[in-house]
C-alpha cells in the first residue's frame, strides 16, 4: 500500500464502459491501485464479484468494484483503502432480516451496518487506510428495506468515519411500512 501511483484519473485514466465499445464492459472489474480512480456506472457486464472471507484488498489510493450482475461478500473479507468504489445496478440496503422478508431483490449489492464497520476498520497495526470516501455508483437505484440507521460516526471519538460518503445513483427508493424511517449518520452525503 505504499508504492507509487502511476496511471490513473489525474493523468485521465477512466474505467467504465464506453457505449460506441461493445467489447468494453461485459466483465467484472476488481481495481486495486494506489492512484485516486473514478468508476462508471455499469452497462452490459456479463459477470458478477464474490469476496470470500479470509480475501485481503490492501492499497493506499483506490479499491473499486465493477459489475453488472452485482458484488457479493462472503464472511469478512478485509478491505483496507483511502476510496472505496462500488458500481452495480442498485444497491438493496436493510437488515438481513428485512432483505430476506423482501422477497427476490434487484440485482446489485446488499449493504447493512455490519459490513460498512467491516470496510471502516483499516488495519492501522498493518499501516492499511480505513476507507475515508465512500462511493456507491448504481444504475438503476439505491433501495432501502424496512427501517434502516446507516451510521458512520466513530463512537470513540464522536467524528465520521468517512470525509464523504457519496450516492451516484438515479433514484433512492424505499420498501417497508408507513412506520419505517431510513437514517443516514455522517458528515458529508453527496447524491447526484
């Protein structure tokens, strides 16, 4: 985690899929680089991401995932980056309990408190970043199920976990009861 940029979206480097490329864009991309990167929204991919526990993704700039089928992480991988990017159709956020009672979900990502305090860790014994900018880059929409209280703040010191954390994302849905309240606890959200 502490080599050299080289290439990335300082000297234009971009990953996505172009749409005049019909080549481009039907794998999954795994990113891992010490530069800052930036990823498009996915389009046409014909794979998907599994992280399985004991997985380890180390670097000091960006760890991005890309993929048109979705992201899955199995047990606790460790992820340990300054960026964190994830690109998939939608992200389906909710207890697992309330993921499960909602039937079939979009294809995409799912998302609850427990595996964001899994990426904030970092490893600081190891000189590994926790993440700082979270990116959630979705297609279709970001949707969230039943009562949901997303929060970044460390309890030790009172602050965010997170400098930003940011939804790409044409739309924000949510399922669940006239009674249900989505709480979102950080110190910058940035949607567009």
């Amino acid at each position: 985690g502490h080599g050299l940029t080289w290439l990335d979206q300082t000297s234009g480097l971009r990953f996505g899929a172009p749409a005049d490329a019909p080549l481009y864009g039907r794998s999954a991309l795994l990113l891992v680089s010490n530069g800052l990167f930036t990823l498009s929204t996915p389009s046409g991919a014909t794979s998907s991401i599994e992280l399985k526990d004991g997985a380890t993704l180390y670097s000091e700039g960006t760890v991005g995932f890309y993929s048109d089928r979705g992201v899955s992480f199995s047990g606790t991988p460790t992820i340990g980056t300054r960026n964190l990017l994830l690109a998939v159709p939608s992200f389906n956020i909710g207890s697992a309990e309330a993921l499960a009672a909602a039937g079939e979900l979009p294809v995409g990502m799912n998302l609850n408190q427990a595996i964001l305090d899994t990426l904030f860790a970092g490893n600081p014994a190891a000189g590994v970043p926790s993440v700082e900018n979270l990116v959630l880059t979705a297609t279709d929409s970001i949707n969230f199920f039943g009562s949901v209280d997303l929060d970044t703040i460390d309890p030790a010191t009172g602050t965010s976990r997170l400098s930003q954390l940011v939804f790409d994302s044409p739309a924000l849905y949510g399922y669940g009861d006239d009674d249900d309240l989505v709480r979102l606890t950080t110190d910058t959200l940035v949607w567009y």
